[in-house]
C-alpha cells in the first residue's frame, strides 16, 4: 500500500547491528575531573550552578553559585537496538543521540526539546520537558528507566535500572526528572526508546479555540494513531503516526486538509513556530485537557491535546495563577522573568513540606543548584 500523500513513509528494515558504544579515554577524563570538582564543592560547602549545554538556562529561577558545566562528562555507554534501551553520559548531546537511533529508525519517544545545538541527555531530563507526542505515548520520567547520581552528601549511587519493571521501594530514578539538578547531578542515565513510526501525516481543520479542544478531546477518547494536536490561529492541527492502513482509516474519519507538519510540529518543540516569536512573556499553563479557553489576555496556542496552553501576555502572575487554580491547573512563567520571579507554581504546605524534606535528604548543605526551583530550596 502506498504511504498517503503529505506522510513521511519508513520501509526500510533497520540495521541489525549488536549493542553499541560510544566512548572515549578523554570521555573518561572528563567525567573524572567533573566528579572531582563537585566533590570538592560539597567538601568545601561552596553552591553549585549546575548546567549541560546551557540551552535551558531560561528555564527555572537564577541561582548565584559557581557554575559548573557538566557538558564534557560525554558518550553512550550502551544501547541495545533490539532491546530499546539506551544508556548515556548525562553531557552527552541529544543532536547525538537521535541520529544514532535514527539509524535504526528509533527514537526518543517523549520527543524533548533542544533549544539549541548544545543540548544534552541530562538536561532533557533534569528538565523534565516533553514535546508534542507527551499526551499520547508518556511523559519524560515514564521513560527513564535509571539513573547514576552525585547526591549533594557526595555520595554516586545508582537508582533504577535497564528495564521497567526492576524498582522496589522509591522510584528515585524518575524523582530526579525534573528536578532541575536540585537533589543530584545527574551521571548517567538509561532510557527505554521506541520504534519509529512506519507513516506520519499532519491533517488541518479549521476549528475556533473552543469547537478545537472539544474536537481534540473527542478523538482522543477513540481508537486512533494521534500522536499529536495544537490548536492556533483558528486551525485544529492533528498528526497521525502509525502503519499506512491505521493512517488512512483514521485520516478518512477526522477528515480535513493533509498538510506538512515537519516544520510545524518541530516549531511547537522548539519554540521557534511565529506564536513564541516577540517581547511578551511567556507563560505554561498546564490544566485538564477539556477545560474551556480561560480568560485571560494575550495570545493562546494550545498543544497536548488541550492539557499543555502556550500563552504570551503582559499580565501579572497573580492574575494568571488564581485563574488556572480555578481550573486545577498550575502555571509556570516559562520566559520573560528577571530570575527572581516565582517560575513555578506555588507549592501548597503539604507538597512544600515534602520537597524540603527530599532536598534535606540528598543535599543537606543546599550546594547543588539553590534556589532554581524555589527560593526555599
């Protein structure tokens, strides 16, 4: 059957290749010196600024520390085509990563974003950012399948695994997921990784805000290859991924327009679509996936099926967060701050109690990245 038109059609048989490795003696020396310089910092009690390839350095709250690159702490360790699991130095790029799995038509399945060349593995996932494909195949930390940390007691310990059922007691492999380097410096880090999709094609209808979540929300409940939608600027975008007869039957049920989405999609990822371009700032409105258009001024571009909405506006953060809190949602001012901003949404006391907690437990002398989520942390 021939791929339809507008998709990208994959038929190739993948590589047979045994399990690879990607590393160095200077990878090596790297990753010695770097482990060396933290240990030192957690000797001498001096705070840490943590980062990778410092794409992300927009993302979280400013911290006042010596920083530290971990970008040279570099390689695949090991990654296994036929079991879907690769395993990597945290400073490892992520442009990398992907091309070796391009190889054998595999990818990262939570499609993290770069915003940048430099971007690595461990930023990714001490970031916790996922792309478009998130509502449909899982988030970041449903991915990690273990990890090698440097706690702030100085102590390398090894949490997780190889596999996804392997974890007894504290999953602590997918706690480190988005903790921005606040409870331990990522090390290396194992994910699982998928099969990439034989066809995708992008289908556009044209659909307000409000008929676009609603549509959103209906497909979704159905038996279809969604893989991802956005709604912006009056049309309802929706990518299918899957084999060609799965693709035209769900394509002949949505209807609409079939359109190139590469750029589109890669856009929404990486914030380089026309909707994040200018000076407002930029806000992260995370809410249940059917909640009607909130009332709030700017521009709106809605992606995750509806749960995940971009918005830019010039109004203030208290304004925007009591409005999402009545939706039981949480908002995160993604660009545009000073620094000294609250990023993130406001910890109510229970869940404030038990961040403390877990940041006494694994950095009691606040040496790795103070203050990048809250200013108590």
């Amino acid at each position: 059957m021939n791929a339809p038109t507008g998709s990208r059609h994959l038929d190739a048989e993948p590589p047979k290749d045994q399990r690879q490795t990607l590393v160095s003696p200077a990878d090596n020396d790297a990753s010695a010196q770097l482990i060396e310089a933290i240990q030192e910092a957690i000797r001498d009690r001096k705070p840490l600024a943590i980062y990778g390839g410092n794409n992300k350095a927009f993302y979280g709250r400013r911290t006042d520390s010596t920083p530290i690159s971990a970008a040279g702490h570099t390689g695949i360790l090991s990654y296994d085509p036929t079991e879907l699991v690769l395993t990597a130095r945290a400073g490892t790029s992520l442009a990398l990563i992907e091309s070796v799995l391009a190889e054998h038509l595999q990818l990262i399945p939570f499609e993290p974003p770069n915003f940048g060349p430099t971007a690595t593995l461990g930023g990714a996932i001490a970031c916790g950012l996922s792309g478009p494909r998130r509502p449909y195949v899982g988030a970041t930390r449903d991915f990690v399948l273990g990890v090698t940390v440097l706690t702030g007691r100085g102590q390398r310990l090894r949490f997780g695994g190889q596999v996804m059922k392997n974890v007894a007691g504290y999953d602590i492999a997918r706690l480190m997921t988005g903790s921005l380097g606040t409870l331990g410096v990522l090390l290396d880090i194992s994910v699982k990784v998928l099969p990439a999709p034989q066809t995708e094609i992008t289908l556009a209808l044209e659909r307000d805000t409000e008929t676009a979540i609603q549509t959103m929300n209906a497909l979704a409940g159905r038996p279809l290859p969604l893989s991802a939608a956005c709604a912006y600027g009056g049309i309802l975008y929706i990518r299918l991924s899957g084999t060609p007869s799965a693709i035209t039957t769900a394509r002949e049920t949505i209807g609409g327009t079939t359109v190139d989405g590469s750029s589109l999609w890669q856009g929404i990822r990486e914030h380089t679509h026309p909707f994040f371009a200018g000076p407002r700032p930029l806000w992260r409105l995370s809410v249940p996936s059917a909640t009607p258009v909130i009332d709030l001024p700017g521009a709106l571009l809605i992606d995750w099926g509806g749960a995940q909405r971009w918005l830019r506006t010039d109004a203030k953060a208290p304004v925007i967060r009591k409005a999402v809190d009545r939706v039981g949602g949480h908002a995160t001012f993604f660009r545009g701050h000073d620094g000294r901003d609250e990023v993130f949404h406001p910890l109510k006391t229970g869940l404030l109690r038990l961040h403390r907690r877990l940041k006494e437990a694994f950095d009691p002398q606040r040496i790795l990245n103070p203050g990048r989520m809250y200013e108590e942390l």
